[in-house]
C-alpha cells in the first residue's frame, strides 16, 4: 500500500522535542530540530533513532505473525543506490558561494577519516577493494551542482533558509555517511561548524585546494593506510590526516582569538580536544577508535568474523555484516 499525496501531509509532524517526522516519496523521514551545538546535534540525532524504531514497531504488529520489518541506517543498499544523512548549516549570506566551495572542498575530501560509516567492498565501476572508509564517496561525480540524486557534488547549491533569506544561507551538506557512533556524529558536525565560523570570517588558508576533488574523495575512502598524498592546486601534495590537521591548528588559533561564542560555546572546546585525540589515535593506532569512528568499528568487526570463519574478502557473510552494522 503506498499512501496518496494528502495522506503523506496529514503523516508530517512536528514532534514535541521540536523534530519534524514525514514521508519523502514513499519513505519516512527524521529531520532533528534546529539547534546551536553538536551536542544537541547527537541528543536529537540518537532521539531519532528510538523514534524510528518505535514507528518500526508499530508497523511489525500489522505485519503477519512471521514477519518483521528491520530498518538499516547506512548510506547505500549495494544495488547501486546511495542516500544520505543531510545537514544543514545557518550561514552569513555575505559570505560568497567561491569561498564556500574553496574552502569547504578539501575539509569535506578529507574529514571522512573520522566520518566515515564503512564499507564492505566498493559501487565504483573503476575501482574494487575489499573495504573502505566511506559508504558515500563512491557515488560522487562532480564539484558543485544542485543535484542530490544523480550527478552528486561535493558541494551541494540548495539554498533554502529557515529565516530571513536576505541575511542568512542554509549550506545544505549531501556529502556525509550516516553514522551510528555518537563520537562520529558529534565530529563531523562540530568540526563543520567550526570551519564554517572561520569561513565567515575571511581566516582560512586559501592554499589547501585539491587539484581533482572528486578522484580524491574517493581516493581518501579507498586508502586505509591513511598515508596516499593528494595533490594540491599549487603543485604541493598532502594527506588527508596532513590537511585535518592544518585545519585544527587553524581552528585553536581562532578559537583562541574570537572565543568559542557562535560555534557552539563550551562545547566548541570539546570539540577540539576530540578532534586532537582522534587525528593522534589515527596517526598511532586507528584500532583506539573502535566504539567512536565508525569505519575502524565495522572494520574491527568484519576482520575478526572473516578470520574466525577463514573467509574469502569477497564473501557475501561479510557484505552481511556489513549492512546488519
């Protein structure tokens, strides 16, 4: 049964801790409620996730007796779809686009070492590995387009402010996995903010800009070494832990300047300190991770079941486990 049009706007709430459920096409759909911390991000986040679940209760009670329906956060069904988990930033609207793009571009390249949801094989036709970083980056085509569905970019151009449009941007982010780890979460959405505010700001190194964004996003997702350089614009090369952490140290020196007001308060220090010790523990030992990065966790979990069952890498048991994540 697929309900109508009218059904589906009579299915659209707000609920009561200010998050809007819905159905978008033929599927529900959690939007958290608009905050101004990470630590709310992740509160409303994992509230979602205890929503989705009761709704899937709900509707196994109507199903027969020997079915259940079973609800996956990931980022692609291994049929060749991917969707994402969307974000969405308050920006000055003084602030151009061109600087969004340039600056933006590499930290969104680079920031999957610690975003990154896993993934058991690959979806690129010119390239096969056994595991990587990232469910999303396979699925990437182009710099910047308005596009979410085909022709993905790194950059996505939808702009539609919940405020006053004159003053305010919605950054719309397309580009980042679905998370299980609060730790992940609570990253990918801090360290954004941070860099955002710094963009606002006019104090960001303009030099970090990749020659070919797109090949080094996927690149960055098939490397687990961590260690492959991506070329820059101006000849230099990097890694993805090398640009990570010129932005971090970037991202004291402002912090320590203008104050942590407008990017979280408190927890913006937080945010720091996590940043610091997961670049460290990736650098050292990725597998101190395990429990707050989620790809090092799926990873953990996917080599210890393929060793104690002597597996092949291509074994459908692994491709399992990686969805049951």
């Amino acid at each position: 049964y697929t309900p109508n049009q009218q059904e589906n706007i009579a299915r659209n709430k707000t609920l009561v801790n200010g998050a809007r459920y819905y159905v978008d096409h033929a599927h529900p759909e959690y939007s958290c409620p608009e905050v101004t911390n990470p630590r709310d991000v992740v509160i409303h986040e994992k509230a979602g996730e205890r929503i989705v679940e009761i709704s899937r209760r709900e509707a196994t009670s109507l199903l027969p007796a020997d079915r259940q329906m079973l609800i996956y956060k990931n980022s692609s069904d291994r049929k060749g779809n991917s969707y994402g988990c969307h974000e969405n930033y308050l920006m000055d609207r003084r602030v151009s686009f061109k600087q969004i793009v340039e600056h933006l571009t590499p930290v969104f390249v680079t920031r999957q070492v610690f975003t990154g949801a896993g993934k058991v094989g690959s979806e690129s036709r010119g390239h096969r590995c056994d595991y990587q970083v990232s469910q999303r980056a396979d699925f990437f085509e182009t710099e910047v387009a308005l596009d979410t569905m085909v022709k993905r970019p790194i950059i996505n151009t939808r702009d539609e402010p919940h405020a006053d449009p004159l003053r305010y941007r919605r950054l719309h982010v397309i580009v980042g996995d679905a998370n299980l780890c609060e730790v992940a979460t609570f990253l990918k959405v801090g360290t954004t903010a941070i860099i955002l505010a710094m963009v606002e700001d006019d104090v960001l190194d303009p030099t970090l800009a990749l020659a070919d964004p797109v090949r080094a996003l996927q690149a960055v997702s098939w490397d687990l070494s961590l260690s492959k350089p991506l070329n820059l614009m101006d000849g230099r090369s990097a890694t993805a832990l090398g640009i990570q952490w010129g932005l971090l140290e970037s991202a004291g020196k402002y912090l320590a300047q203008r104050g942590t007001e407008g990017v979280g308060g408190a927890v913006a220090d937080d945010v720091g300190a996590r940043w610091e010790q997961g670049l460290a523990s990736l650098e050292r030992d990725p597998t101190g991770l395990v429990g707050q990065v989620d790809w090092i966790a799926k990873r953990h979990l996917v080599e210890g079941f393929r060793d104690r069952h002597d597996l092949a890498a291509d074994d459908l048991r692994l491709a399992a486990l990686d969805r049951q994540y």
